[in-house]
C-alpha cells in the first residue's frame, strides 16, 4: 500500500486522463484521511509491456495504512508498488519511466527489495487491515511502481494505476503487517506435458497470517495451498485455477501458524509448445510464488523453504 507517481499526495484528478480512456478515475482521499498514489503508461496494439515508474514516497512522516482502494486496466497482468530497500538512499535509481526489463537488469535490484502492494486482473476493489492494524509507511523511501499487461487487441491502449491509501491516527494503532513472498525460480516445465511442482517452508518465528495469495503466468491452471506441520502436509485449503486473478484471501480470524509450522504450495501447468517452459518474468516463462502477509510486524519473520519436488532449496 504505498505513495505515487504523477501526483503529490492527494493531489487533484487528472480530467485529461479521465477522457482518455473513458474511465472515471478515483478522486484522491482527503488530506487528513490519506493519500492518492497514479502511474499511466501505454499499451501497443499486439504488445506486452511490463513498464516500471520509480519515485519518492510522497509523505514527511509514518503513514499508518489501514485500507486502500485500487483501479487498473481490466485483465492487467499484475501491478506491484514496491521500495528498492529500506536501507537504500532516496534517489540511488534516477526518478523516471523505465522498461522494467531495463530497470531490474540481472535481477539484482530484487535481492532488498520489498513489496507493499499488488494486484492482478481485476478492475477495482478494497483491501481493509483489521481494526488498529496498519501497513506503516516510512518517509524517505523510493517507489518503484509497476504495471505488467498483454494487449491482445488492435488498438493502443492507455494504462493506469492508481491506488488510494487511508491512513488512522497513529493513536488507533495496535500492531503492523509485514510478509513476502516465497518463490520458486528453478522451474522447468517439459514440453508438451501437464506438470506440477511444490514447495514445503516453514516460518521461522511465530505469526498470524492475514493475508495468502497466489502467482503464476498464462500456463499455471491450478495453485494449491496445504497446511504443513514441518513433518505432514494436511489437506488443502485454497484453490486457484485462474492464473489472471491472484486470489488475494483474507482470514479472519487470521490463522496461527507457529515457528516450525507452514505451508505446501503447489502449482500445475500445461505446456503446450515444444519448448521446455522455465523461470521467468515475461508471460511467457513462468513463476510459482506464494505470497504471505502476517502480523506482528517482523522484517525477519520468513517462510523458510525445506523441501522441494525438484530437490532444490533457496534462500528467500
């Protein structure tokens, strides 16, 4: 949940955007109740586009998020607002437009980085923390806003992002969220198969998990998600066959997880090329990542990885 690009914070809509796409954007929050954070790129005929936008965040002091509401292209592939590190100066990456391919390069600008947001697929909706809990927003950090979509149609089409971040007074707030994602980037999909792998982690502290999520490209029809005791995997809970929609899911009560215990996630996809299908961060390639967002707010608290269907284990 995080600031903007375009546009200070609550700053005004831009009526000119609005004509574009014949889309009634989101009026910004008040400046009391929050802020509005914009990025708009564009999509040409027949063409995939990851496009990236970095900026600074557009507050002067801890912004306690409570809920936030977002608007995209229908059918966007993903759109991510993330900070290159929290621990990394304001301005390191030169402010702008980038290719996101460009910016991320050899991939090493992902090792500090730290995602707040992200959605899939669907046009607009809500995302609402429990009462008193928040994403707490540092001043002084760098964005790095993105937007993934594939255009399938003969005509450009205008891209945007906007998402409006509501703030409480930092008198109502009792706990902060943290997560990540755990990701899977040793994928090799046989050529004309249907194929499946898995991963088994553990988190290494005790938490309450409010939020679980899926991830995977065009070829990925089912995700699953068991819980694991470190020892059995028990029967599983979440489904997702729509690779477009991350099924972002809510528990509430959150579900307690304690150091030791975590999750098997699985992903199945159909390739049907002649070509063995890896890793990768086009449509083309493909990933099997799952998303955790838990309290208490702890920047070491991890789903570590201890078994694989390949043999393979990483570090997040």
């Amino acid at each position: 949940m995080l600031p903007i690009l375009l546009l200070a914070a609550c700053g005004d809509k831009s009526s000119d955007d609005s004509a574009a796409t014949g889309v009634t954007f989101l009026e910004p929050p008040a400046a009391s109740e929050g802020f509005q954070l914009k990025m708009k790129a564009t999509a040409p005929p027949y063409e995939e586009v990851w496009k990236c936008s970095v900026y600074p965040i557009p507050v002067d002091e801890y912004a306690p998020v409570s809920w936030i509401e977002y608007q995209q292209n229908e059918g966007t592939h993903h759109m991510t607002l993330s900070t290159p590190g929290l621990f990394v100066a304001s301005g390191t990456i030169p402010y702008g437009d980038y290719d996101c391919e460009d910016l991320y390069g050899d991939q090493s600008l992902m090792e500090n980085q730290i995602q707040f947001f992200g959605a899939q697929g669907t046009a607009q909706d809500t995302m609402n923390l429990p009462d008193g809990v928040v994403a707490n927003l540092p001043p002084g950090v760098d964005i790095i806003h993105e937007i993934h979509y594939v255009n399938p149609t003969d005509e450009t089409v205008d891209l945007y992002s906007i998402v409006n971040a509501y703030t409480i007074d930092e008198s109502e707030v009792t706990d902060g969220i943290w997560g990540g994602q755990v990701r899977d980037e040793t994928i090799e999909i046989p050529a004309r198969s249907e194929h499946t792998e898995w991963t088994r982690c553990v988190m290494n502290e005790d938490v309450e998990v409010h939020f679980l999520a899926s991830h995977t490209h065009e070829k990925g029809i089912m995700f699953t998600i068991a819980p694991f005791d470190g020892k059995e995997t028990g029967e599983v809970f979440f489904e997702n066959d729509d690779w477009h929609d991350p099924k972002i899911t809510q528990y509430d009560p959150p579900l307690v997880v304690p150091a030791g215990v975590g999750f098997e996630y699985a992903c199945t996809w159909r390739n049907d090329t002649d070509d063995m299908v890896p890793y990768g961060l086009d449509s083309q390639d493909e990933m099997c990542n799952l998303a955790i967002v838990h309290t208490p707010f702890s920047m070491s608290a991890q789903c570590e990885v201890v078994e694989t269907s390949d043999g393979v284990l990483w570090e997040q």
